[in-house]
C-alpha cells in the first residue's frame, strides 16, 4: 500500500477504534490496525474489551445474578417458581451474541466514518512509518503524519501456576467453562478475580480466593473493602488474604495448588483454577528499534500527559501506557489524541476517572479515599449514608453496603466518593460529573433528587458531610 494516512491507529479496542472512528470524524484520513481473530475463525475489531473482557463477563455477570436471585431471592417478593436450573450452554451463547453484535457494530461504525480498517499486525518503524502485515503473511510500510499505538494489556502470567488447558486457565479461559465447577479456585482478588469468581459462585462453585497481599482491595476505601469482605464471605465465597501461591500440580482434571500464609505451606485441590493477577502492557514486536518510542521500567510505552510519545506523532493511549487499564479511561485518552491531532487543544482530567467492581453489591470510587487523604496529613470531613435506610432499596430487597463521599475541611470541595451497594456504578457518575465542576458537598446536598430513587442516598451523604442529613442521625464529622 503505497497511499499515505493522516492518522495509523495500531490496534482496534476501545482505545484505538474510538480514536480511528474521531480522527475521521474530524476530517483526517484513518485506519486501524487490529490482528484479533475470533472463536469463527473471523477478523473482528473491538480489542480484549468487547471480545474477552468487559463485555463477555458483564453479559456472564448478569445471567449468574438473575439466576441467584431466582433461586434464592424470588420468594422474598412473594415469587413462587419450580424448581430453577442454569443451562450452561445457553448462557455461553447469549454471551456470544451480545460480543457478536458489539463487534459487528465497530465495523458499522468504521464504514459509516470512513475509516479503513486493516486485518493484520502492525509494527512501528522510524519517521512515523507502519509495516503491515496482513494475515495471509504479506507485508507492506505504510507512511503516516501521525501515527497512534492502542495494543492494550495482556493477563499476567505467574510460574508457580502455568496454563493449562481445561484446568489452569486467565481470564479469558474462565469465560468458557462449559460447566460449573465444584471447586474453584482463583488467584488475585482484584477485579477480574471477584467478578469471575461471583459469576461461577452464584451459579453453584465453591469459591476459594487466594490473594498475596494482606489488606483486601488495598487501593479501595477500606471501609468499603471491609463491608466488601463481610457481604462477599456471606454470600459463600472464601477469600483469604496474605495467601502466596507457590507451586501447582495437574492431575487429570483437577489442580492442587500450595499456598504460604502466616500459619506456614497450605494447599488445595480445585476443579478449576482461574489466574487473575493483573494484566501487563501489550508490546510484543510493536517497536523496531529505531522506532524512537520509548518503554519504562515497568513496561509501558512512555508519553507526556497528553499522551505524545518520545517520537515526535507518535501518540500512545489505554492499557499500554500509565494510569488505570480501565476501557473508559483508554477510550476518552483516545478522544483527547484525536482531537490533539486536529489541532484542537483538548485535555484529560486524570483525576476524576471512576472505578468500579461489577459484583453485586457493586463497588465504584473515584478521586480520593478517606485513608489517602489521612494518609497525606489533609483536613477533610466525610458524609455516609447506608441504603438500609433508602426507602428505593428497601423496596426493591437490595440493602447491603452504603455511600461515602469526603470533602476538603475548609472549601467542602469533593475530593472523592465511594460506593458499595445497587447501581453503585451509575450511581458513582453523579459525584464524576460533580467533581469536574468542582463542586462542593454542599452544592450536591442543594440539588433535587428524584424520589423513591437510589440515588438519593448520594444526596443524603453529601449533606451529611456539613452534619445535614435528613434520613439518618447526624455525628458531628471528626476534621482530620
């Protein structure tokens, strides 16, 4: 191919497809590079996200827990139903679907803005050149006025448990179990970890979680990451903190796997053993060496904050550079680019970017929590309010967990907010959208909120961080 491109996007997740689909939108001539094949042998865009990631577990997430509360919680509404079965085979398909259709949709959207999609690996050469190679194995250098890396993240891989086919499996292989185990292990109680365990949980696995740090969700508010624990082992999963996997052995269909923790070697044998520790930058034969892309100690592709490589347009965005491996994060640092590119001078709030665990309850936070800021010496007040007391939750048999929001001493800025309970996730965008305005607590205890709703449990936090809650009694916040 010897046309030149205004823009070469290597990779087609929702970083990259976003920033292609925005590039053409804003008058530059575009195309994606992505090399996914999909379980029908077909070339598809949309990145670990849509195919093996966010997408696929929510659709698994979602089955599981209608099934859980058709089994277990239909009769608190007076619901009487036969007896409740899962089809395993079913759900698999359903969950196949939605990736189709979303995958679908990238190319729709692809074709509807012009840009050029190319099936094939991409990797960099010098002067914000593209050597393409497509699956067939022919080659061709693409030349390009700017040029945006979105190779996203892979699982990380761990030595003392290898993959294994059908027994030892990351992330993408737990969403493939064709039946629910009887024992499940999983090792990382981070995200991935207790999203998929949750799904196999609810459906009739025992659950074991082994995590290697001490403090459980130790980057989550740990008022939140306790009431977590709690609700978590309630439901029967056993999570067990300060547990380092040492070693793993295969037998047939099962998996012992040895463990240390403070009381000495433990181990247990598991059905299925899914490795959820993390995932790592994605630049396996991206760079040539003249490239001028630089990575960092850790592996990620070095870029200043707007996201502008050591070469001159060469952009790097999502996973595969600092900040949170977060699908929304990546999409809108791809917005940003695009529009960089343009000529326009848009920019990125790094400090208002939501998190969120899809289990039920949910989990979400955003900006600070309490221990950060106790952490960094800072004056602060805090305002919560638990959903037992939220007339819509209470309606709907969905009470558990609470919301926080702390605030500066002085201004009553926000400075964070974190969620756990129903909608936590939605629920967390309210305090997003009110910190990039730079509201105050008091500012968000003035609005009007719909009622019953759920989100009025955001409203009454708010006031109770100035000791105004209306539906709890108020304490006097200690100022730190």
């Amino acid at each position: 191919m010897s046309k030149k491109f205004d823009v070469v996007v290597i990779g087609g997740g929702p970083a990259g497809y976003v920033a292609a689909i925005r590039c053409a939108q804003l008058g530059l001539e575009t195309a994606c590079i992505d090399k996914w094949i999909n379980k029908e042998g077909k070339a598809v865009f949309g990145g670990t996200c849509l195919n093996v990631g966010c997408i696929p577990s929510k659709a698994l997430l979602d089955t599981s827990h209608k099934y859980e509360e058709a089994h277990e919680k239909f009769s608190l509404h007076g619901i009487s139903t036969g007896e409740v079965s899962i089809n395993i085979a079913d759900m698999l398909k359903r969950k196949d679907q939605i990736v189709k259709n979303l995958t679908m949709g990238v190319a729709t959207l692809f074709k509807a803005n012009g840009v050029k999609a190319l099936e094939g690996t991409g990797k960099l050469l010098a002067g914000k050149k593209v050597e393409f190679t497509n699956h067939a194995g022919a080659t061709e250098t693409i030349e390009a006025d700017n040029v945006i890396i979105a190779t996203g993240s892979v699982p990380v891989n761990i030595p003392p448990a290898p993959l294994t086919e059908g027994v030892i499996v990351d992330s993408t292989g737990a969403l493939e179990f064709t039946e629910v185990p009887k024992r499940l292990g999983v090792i990382g109680a981070g995200v991935i970890g207790l999203e998929l365990g949750s799904v196999w949980g609810r459906l009739g696995a025992e659950v074991v979680v082994l995590e290697a740090q001490d403090n459980f969700l130790h980057l989550v508010d740990q008022t939140v990451a306790k009431e977590a624990k709690k609700l978590f082992t309630k439901q029967g999963m056993d999570i067990r903190v300060g547990a380092r996997v040492t070693g793993s052995e295969v037998n047939g269909k099962e998996v012992t796997v040895t463990y240390q923790d403070s009381e000495g070697e433990k181990s247990e044998t598991f059905d299925k053993l899914i490795v959820a520790v993390g995932r790592r930058p994605y630049t396996e034969g991206l760079l040539a060496g003249d490239s001028g892309v630089n990575l960092d100690e850790r592996g990620f592709i070095h870029v200043d904050e707007t996201c502008m490589s050591d070469a001159p347009g060469v952009w790097a965005i999502g996973d595969v550079v600092r900040g949170p491996m977060l699908a929304h994060k990546a999409s809108e640092e791809g917005v940003m680019v695009a529009e960089r590119i343009a000529g326009h001078k848009a920019q990125m709030n790094y400090d208002v970017i939501p998190s969120v665990i899809y289990t039920h309850p949910e989990i979400a936070w955003v900006g600070k929590t309490e221990d950060e800021l106790k952490a960094a010496g800072e004056s602060y007040n805090v305002g919560m309010f638990p959903f037992a007391a939220n007339g819509r939750a209470m309606a709907a048999a969905d009470t558990d967990g609470f919301v926080k929001i702390v605030a500066d001493a002085e201004t009553d800025r926000i400075l964070g907010a974190s969620v756990i309970g129903p909608n936590a996730g939605d629920l967390v965008q309210q305090i997003v959208v009110a910190m990039e305005f730079g509201s105050t607590a008091e500012d968000v205890g003035m609005m009007v909120f719909a009622h019953p709703s759920i989100s009025e449990a955001v409203h009454e936090a708010a006031l109770a961080v100035n000791n105004a809650a209306i539906h709890k009694a108020n304490r006097k916040p200690k100022k730190k």
